[in-house]
C-alpha cells in the first residue's frame, strides 16, 4: 500500500487508495488503509492535502507546492512552488504566513 501511494502522482483518496492496493491483498480492511495513512501523514511521509471536494487526498510530494486540476478530468497536476509568488502582504502584516497553496483550475486549450 505504501508502495502504491508512495509512487502516485494522483493524489489518491483513501477509498482510491483502497480499491487501488485491494485486488493485491484481498485481506485489507478500509480501517487499516485509513490508519496507515494518517499514520504516514503523522509522520511527514505523506501530506493530506484538500485540493478540491471535501475529500482528503494524499500527496506524496511533502514539499510545499501548488496544484493545477483539469476540469475536463478532474486529474490533479502538481505546480512547482517557486512558479506563483504570493503579493499583496498588507492584509497580512499582522500575521506570520506559514503555507499557503493555490489551486488553478482550467481545461486544455482546444
Ligand atoms: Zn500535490
């Protein structure tokens, strides 16, 4: 499972995650998907990340990063951080900003 999650760029939710490693072992139980994955985020292995939906998802590019999402597929791109630049800091003067992500959203150009 972690070998699953690990090498995805699709940003599995856990039931994603669960129908994805389940053919491969038949004995999984959903309660030990969702626990191993909150166990690896708890961890600083894997980030949860709520990129669109409500849904958790699970990134395993833990380094800050921003998210593109093809409206056409729903697929999820990853956006290296140093592309956007956050402006705009006087709303915030008071405030020490820790993170921040921005997600864009867009469909292919015909
Ligand atoms: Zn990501």
């Amino acid at each position: 499972m972690a070998e699953f999650v690990l090498g995805t760029n699709s940003h599995p939710t856990a039931d994603e995650v669960f129908s994805q490693v389940l053919p491969s072992c038949p004995t999984l139980s959903r309660a030990t998907v969702y626990n191993t994955l909150n166990l690896m985020v708890e961890r600083g292995i894997l980030k949860a990340q709520r990129i669109q939906d409500e849904l958790v998802r699970f990134d395993a590019m833990t380094q800050a990063h921003h998210h593109f999402v093809d409206e056409s597929t729903g697929q999820i791109y990853d956006i290296p951080w140093d592309v956007l630049q956050l402006q705009g800091h006087e709303e915030l003067k008071d405030f020490e900003v820790t993170e921040y992500q921005v997600v864009l959203r867009g469909r292919l150009k015909p």
